[in-house]
C-alpha cells in the first residue's frame, strides 16, 4: 500500500517523498492505521522490516494536529547507537512539522547532561530515551511527563535481556495513565507478554515474518576450529575484492579487538566497536563505516539491532550466537529494503548444538561449506552432545565435491 492511502498529512507525505519512501512495508500498513486510531498496540517484527516508522509517523501526525506543551512522546529504546537513530529518522520525517525530537542517551560528557537537561525541562516533543540515562534525569526531579501522550516500547525484548525491567518499570510509573502505549518485539518470550498484559490496554496485535532472516540472505556456514578463524576471513576478503562493506560480529568485547589487531593491514581497512568505546568514538567508527572508508567492522551484538547501515555485502558471525534469535538480528543487518546479501557463520566443535538450535528456529538447514584447502580439515559436524562437554569426532574430508562451484 502507498503511505498516501494511510491517512497521513500532506506534511508527512512530502517529506516520504523527499526521502524516497512510497510503499509502506507490511508492519507499517498494519500499525499505522491501528495508532492513528488511538489503539495501544503490540508489534512483533524482526529487524530491517521498517518498524520505526511504523510507529514514528503516525505519532508525527497525531501531534500535528493537536498544539500542547510539554513533553507528548517518550520512545524508550535498549541502546544509544538506537537512540540517535530514531532521533535521526524523526527528524526527516519531521522537516515540514514544527516538532521537536531529542535523543537521551549515557556516554556523553556534562555539556552533552546538560545539553538533555534543557530538552527535558523544555518540554521537546519527542524525546528517544535509554532507561538508565533517563531515570538518571528523572531523579533529578525535573522531568515532567504530565502531558505525555504516547509511551512507546521499542526492542522491549532486548531491554529485558539486558536487565531494564526495574528500570522501564519506574517509567512507566512516572508516566500519566491516559497515554497510547505501543510496543515492538522483535520476539515474545512469556516475560514481554507478562510486561504487555502490564502496560497494555486491549492492544491490537500484529506479528511479522517472526524470527525468519530476510530472502534476500545467502547463509552458509563453515566448520572451523579457532585457530583457522583469521584465515578463513582473509580467505573469504580476498576472494570479495567488490565487497565493500563487512560487518563481522563477536560474542564478546575482548574477541572484537584481538580479531581487529590480527586483521590489520595494508590491504584494506579495519576497525572495531564496542561499549567500551566513548560515545563520540562509537558514532565516528560508525560514520567512517557507514561512508565506506572502513571496509571491515568488528562488533559486538550492540550493532545487532536497530542500527540502519545500508548496502552490507558480507555479514561474518565469527562465532555462534548464544541466543538463537541473536543470529537472525546479526543476520538482518544485510539484505535490508529488499536486497541481496551474504551471511556466514564459523562454528567450532563446541557451538554445533548451538547452531543446530538456530536451523530449528529459522526452520531451514544451513548449508556447510567446505574450507579452503589452504587452511586444513576442521572438525566433522555433530550437533548432538547437550552436555557441554567437546564434540570430538575427528578431522575429515568425506563428501567433499571436487568443485565447489559457489565461493562465499
């Protein structure tokens, strides 16, 4: 459906225009339609299928139309690097509204507290927060949200994850009774539906392409042992030379910078990004990735979600994800607005179950390419041991085609 025909406001329909966007994904035709009409709302969509606007464009119109003061939107998000998106994307959506937007957010400096503080006692209309920096604010007894309107939850499964439920739970006590409340999941485990029976008032319930990684996404996978890891992806750049955007992700903070130092060199560049990053050193790796001078980004699962960075060749899961529905947000991170992409993913001996619980939920087997000759045997495949203990079958080149006839 044409964004035309949802009932939004000339406005907003011309700056979609500017921004290039005419048919509305299917969680925006959906939701949109359903918040114009006041409906407190639950959404569950994976990434990259547009649920930000889904939830931001309507809220822009409704304010449009109705003058008050004071703060009327809280959008509460799990991560800053989110934050700043949502604040970004308002922003365009909003160029012909008079309305305001301001991203809350922790890392900055006291320029950068007081700089929210301002945005907080004045009143801005749209404010993009994560849960700790704003209760931080709000225990300063300054934040007023007696003229809030709308209360939107956005990755509320990521937030639980990461611990925020006392957190959201302070919010939304400090939030008037009458708002329209909109959550959005990218999964609904049993603690988002008991947080929604909590917040939500006979919400509409919309449920998109769960837990499905796009079309668009080449998966493969390669049986590796640790020490192979650094030279299958040397393998696989080299073999790329036409990708020039790849985003390979890490379990962990301490992984990100021992792959970055051992990939450093002077073919192409390199970079890595973590939360142990200052903010301003965060948004420009992001921004020299973003305006390909750094080819190869190392991260953590903080870029798995609702980070927009288009045209990503090549996604690399150096490791398994420990929570299955992590690899589908890793994986989302190419292939998004409907094009192609590439996604691989290195399991060792000890993460095969793991993966093997990824096939199941995605409902799909992911093929296993051969390694390199280059690079030697890695380990026979054996998902099966649930008991933390090493799969140890052995090395072995069995059923291996002469020709490989498609390189990832």
């Amino acid at each position: 459906m044409n964004f035309s025909e949802l009932g939004l406001n000339d406005q907003l329909l011309e700056a979609l225009g500017y921004m290039g966007f005419k048919k509305a994904t299917p969680i925006q035709d959906q939701a949109i339609p359903v918040i114009l009409k006041g409906q407190d709302l639950i959404a569950c969509a994976q990434t990259g299928t547009g649920k930000t606007a889904a939830f931001v464009l309507p809220i822009l119109d409704n304010l449009s139309r109705n003058d008050s003061e004071g703060i009327k939107a809280l959008i509460v998000v799990p991560t800053r690097e989110l934050a700043l998106q949502i604040e970004k994307e308002i922003q365009g959506f909003a160029y012909f509204l008079d309305l305001t937007a301001l991203a809350i957010y922790g890392g900055g400096d006291g320029i950068n507290f007081t700089d929210q503080k301002k945005a907080l006692v004045g009143g801005t209309d749209i404010i993009v927060a994560t849960p700790g920096k704003l209760l931080a604010h709000m225990n300063l007894d300054y934040v007023d949200f007696s003229n809030l309107k709308y209360l939107v939850l956005d990755e509320a499964d990521r937030m639980l994850d990461m611990g925020f439920i006392e957190d959201i739970q302070k919010i939304i006590d400090a939030c008037p009774a009458k708002r329209q409340n909109l959550m959005f999941s990218a999964t609904m485990p049993s603690n988002i539906k008991q947080l929604a029976n909590k917040v939500l008032v006979d919400p509409f319930e919309i449920t998109i392409a769960l837990s499905k990684p796009a079309e668009g996404v080449l998966q493969a996978a390669y049986l590796t042992y640790d020490s192979q890891k650094i030279g299958l992806i040397n393998e696989l750049i080299a073999d790329k030379p036409d990708y020039k955007s790849i985003l390979i992700f890490s379990s962990t903070k301490r992984k990100v910078f021992e792959i970055v130092r051992a990939l450093k060199n002077d073919k192409y560049s390199v970079e890595g990004i973590s939360s142990d990053l200052l903010q301003h050193e965060r948004e420009e790796v992001l921004l020299k990735f973003r305006s390909k001078q750094t080819r190869v980004l190392i991260a953590t699962d903080v870029l798995s979600r609702g980070i927009d960075i288009k045209d990503i060749n090549l996604i690399i899961n150096y490791d398994v994800p420990n929570d299955a529905e992590d690899y589908v947000h890793r994986v989302g991170r190419t292939a998004r607005a409907d094009t192609s992409g590439v996604a691989l993913t290195f399991i060792n001996q000890d993460d095969m179950y793991k993966f093997s619980r990824i096939e199941l939920l995605i409902e799909r087997t992911i093929m296993k390419a051969p390694l390199p000759y280059s690079l030697g045997e890695g380990p026979r495949w054996n998902p099966k041991r649930q008991d933390g203990s090493r799969n140890k079958g052995r090395n072995q080149r069995t059923n291996r085609p002469k020709q490989f006839k498609k390189k990832y």
